[in-house]
C-alpha cells in the first residue's frame, strides 16, 4: 500500500466525460490499495476565460480580486469529481486551498505555497478511508484569509508540494501527453518520449518554454525529491495492467539516469522581446544605469550582448525582457535616456528563443558551436546567446522558430 498524489490537468477534466474518466482512473488506484489524494486544475480554457473576464471588468484590476475570480475554476472541477467518485462507490470530499488550508504568501497571482498541513490529509486517510480531491492552483494568506493563486500552469506546484507534505511515493501527472518529450511534440512530430529526466534538466527545459511542467512543481521537487512521474489521462483505466510499468517519464535525481546523452532536449519561446541601444558611451556605471532602473521596475532581463557600435567609438546593447514587460520597458528607458545617454533605441518583439539543454554539457566541449554552424548553414540568424553549465539559448527570428527546432533536434540526434 502506497500514498499517492494524483494531478489531473485541464484537458484530463474538460468535461463531465472526461471527469468520469478520471474517476476510473482514481478508482483503478484505490483499488490497488492505495491512500491517494487527487489534485485537479480548472476544465481546460476556463482559467483563460476567467482571466478575460477580470481583464474586461477593469485593465487596473485588484490581485486580490483576480484571484478570487480566477481560483473559482478548480473548485468546480474537485467538487464534480468528488461526485463522479461517490457515484462509482468511491468515497470521496472535495477540498480547497483555504479548508486544508494551503498556506501561501501574499503575492496574489504569483503566490508561494508556505506550508501545508500533511498530518491532517494523511489522518483523514485513516480516519475515513475517503479520496482528497484537492482544488490545484489555489491557497489562501493565513493573515488576510484570502484566497490566492499560484501563476498559470500552477495546479503542478500544489501536486508537487502535497506530495511532499504526506511524503508520497509518487506525484503522478497526469496530462495529454504520455511523458516529456525531447522537444514538444505538436512541433516536431519526431520528438521521443525521454524514460527519465533530471530535475535540474526539467527545471531549464520548464523555465525555458517547455509549459508540460510549471517551473516551481520541479524546483519543489528536487528540493524534497518527490518522484516526478508525467504521464497520459488519455490512456483508458480499464487497458492498463496494474503489474506492467505504464509509459510515462520519470522526473528523478540525475544519479538514477545511467545512460546520459549530451543533449536531452530543446526548448522554445515566443515570450521574448529583444531591446538594443545603440551608441552609448563606453565607460564605468553604463550597465548599471541601463539595468538599474529596468529591475527597479520588476522587469528580468536575460540575454545581454555588447558590442562596438558602428561608429567604432561607442558601444551597443542588445538584451531580452519578457514579450508582457516589452512596453514597459520601452517607456522605463526612455524616461533614462539622460542618464543613460544614448542615441538610438531599436526593439523587436518578433523574435524567439531556442534552448539546448543537457547534463552532458558539462563534460563535453563544442555542443553549442555545432548548433550555430547548423543555423547558418539554414540562413537562420542569431541576434544574441546566452550560455551556462547545462544549456545554450539562441535568439532568433520568431518566423524560423519551428525550422530551428528542427534541425537542432536531428543535430543532436534526438530524432533517433
Ligand atoms: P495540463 O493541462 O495537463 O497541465 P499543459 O498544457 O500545461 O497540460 O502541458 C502539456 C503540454 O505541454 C503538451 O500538450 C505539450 O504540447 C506541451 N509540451 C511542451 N514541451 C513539451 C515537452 N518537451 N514534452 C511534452 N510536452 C510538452
Ligand atoms: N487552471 C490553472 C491554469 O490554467 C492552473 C493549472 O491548470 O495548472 O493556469
Ligand atoms: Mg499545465
């Protein structure tokens, strides 16, 4: 007998079919023996859709409000699979993020999971031999007694942290995709499903573009090594034979991986937007009065390149913000142009970044300069690059997105 974490994501619970479908799903474990609490998202495109609508009432809306409006997605679907477990003679009780409670911190939109009480849910298991069917996405600031929610993509993190609060065996997601694939698979329809993944690959390919798994569920993970394992709701309940091993990718310690590749994965993004400054005069403190004020303002830059400028007296910057902080970025910097001194201002939000991630890197030299030498030889242009131990990302223009995808995959021989 095991405890187990169930997660369930938006297409997995679409609708009442589909929730039924994971009923069966749930029922296939507990008769199994296990103790399992199941964590649900809202049906999928209902957040999107809540969000709208906060958006329509006011462009200057209240977090606070956001978050009651936004959390009420997941409370539907725990509630009517909760029924759909009772009605197949599973006993069953919904929860949401302020009755277990799921403590988090203030940051409503982007909140931080503080504790959770674990003893409770595993006493309730004793106690009365029901299923917690638990709301994702949702927590509640102990002080205020709001309701709060976790960033988009966030019912991964409540799984991962439940998981670890009854110390689970395994955290199961459960999503339309049968594991983590080398590249995403509506892209490149040759990308392979991976057996096993590091955390610290998953946390670049999740930070990266790769949405299958939120950023902080993984960085939950590797901190209490909670065994990760993604896996597909679409598989019919009653075709899986409970002795053999499902398909699905393990997300684990990176000393359990015994066949490593240099390269596991890429990933991609659109979300970017590339800022050069052209013509700024070389000199100490011109970083720091470009950046200062763009962090004073909340907005990460990531890739940053300097280079001599036409003139071959001053210098050009070119750096990334996320495509969302664009605007406002353009206007922070304008607001410095005194301080900063510069002449021209060019920005770009048709461009995207590729990433190259892999543990192998760090013992293997000349991973990147193959992928630059492929891109050229497909007229695919790099405008920036960033490099660390395990990964390399490219800038480029957002059109030759899909192509450079492509052809970095079957470089590093990830179409098998
Ligand atoms: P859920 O609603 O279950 O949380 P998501 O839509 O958040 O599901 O994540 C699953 C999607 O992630 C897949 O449909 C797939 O298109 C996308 N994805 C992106 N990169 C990868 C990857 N490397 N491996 C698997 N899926 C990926
Ligand atoms: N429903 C939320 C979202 O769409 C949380 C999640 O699905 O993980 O972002
Ligand atoms: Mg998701």
């Amino acid at each position: 007998m095991a405890r187990l974490v169930m997660k369930f994501g938006g297409t997995s619970v679409a609708d009442i079919d589909r929730i039924r479908n994971v009923a069966r799903h749930v029922k296939r474990e507990v008769d199994a023996g296990h103790d399992v609490a199941v964590v649900v998202s809202a049906m999928s495109g209902k957040t999107n859709e809540l969000v709208a609508w906060v958006k329509d009432a006011s462009p200057h809306y209240d977090q606070r409000e956001y978050d009651a409006v936004v959390a009420s997605g997941e409370q539907v679907t725990s509630g009517l699979l909760a029924i759909a477990l009772q009605q197949i003679g599973v006993p069953a009780r919904s929860w949401q993020g302020w009755q277990l409670p799921i403590q988090t911190s203030d940051v409503h939109g982007s909140a931080r999971i503080l504790g959770i009480d674990g003893d409770a849910i595993v006493r309730r298991f004793q106690d009365k031999r029901e299923v917690a069917v638990i709301a994702g996405f949702q927590g509640v600031h102990g002080a205020t007694g709001r309701i709060s929610t976790l960033g988009r993509g966030g019912s991964d993190t409540s799984a991962v942290a439940i998981a670890a609060a009854i110390n689970a065996e395994r955290c199961d997601i459960y999503t339309d995709v049968d594991g983590v694939y080398t590249t995403d698979p509506r892209v490149v329809p040759q990308a392979q499903r991976l057996d096993k993944i590091a955390y610290e690959e998953m946390l670049e390919l999740a930070s990266l573009g790769a949405k299958v798994m939120q950023v902080r569920s993984v960085e939950l993970g590797m901190l209490h090594n909670v065994r990760i394992f993604v896996r597909s709701s679409f598989d019919k309940p009653e075709d899986i034979d409970p002795k053999a091993e499902p398909p699905g990718t393990l997300i684990c310690g990176e000393e359990e991986i015994v066949e490593q590749q240099t390269v596991t994965g890429i990933a991609f993004s659109k979300d970017e937007a590339q800022i050069s400054i052209r013509n700024v005069q070389d000199k100490p403190g011109i970083a720091a009065a470009i950046f200062g004020p763009l962090a004073d303002n909340n907005i990460n830059v990531d890739m940053i390149v300097q280079n001599v400028s036409a003139d071959g007296q001053t210098t050009d910057l070119t750096f990334t913000v996320p495509a969302g902080d664009y605007e406002r970025a353009v206007q922070v910097l304008k607001t410095s142009k005194d301080t900063i001194g510069y002449q021209r201002f060019d920005g770009a939000t048709d461009v995207a970044k590729v990433s190259v991630i892999g543990i192998g890197m760090r013992s293997h030299a000349g991973v990147a300069a193959q992928a630059f030498k492929a891109l050229a030889e497909k007229g695919i242009n790099i405008r920036a690059i960033t490099t660390s131990e395990i990964k390399f990302s490219v800038l480029i223009d957002a059109a030759s997105t899909e192509l450079a995808v492509r052809t970095l995959h079957s470089l590093y021989d990830l179409d098998k």
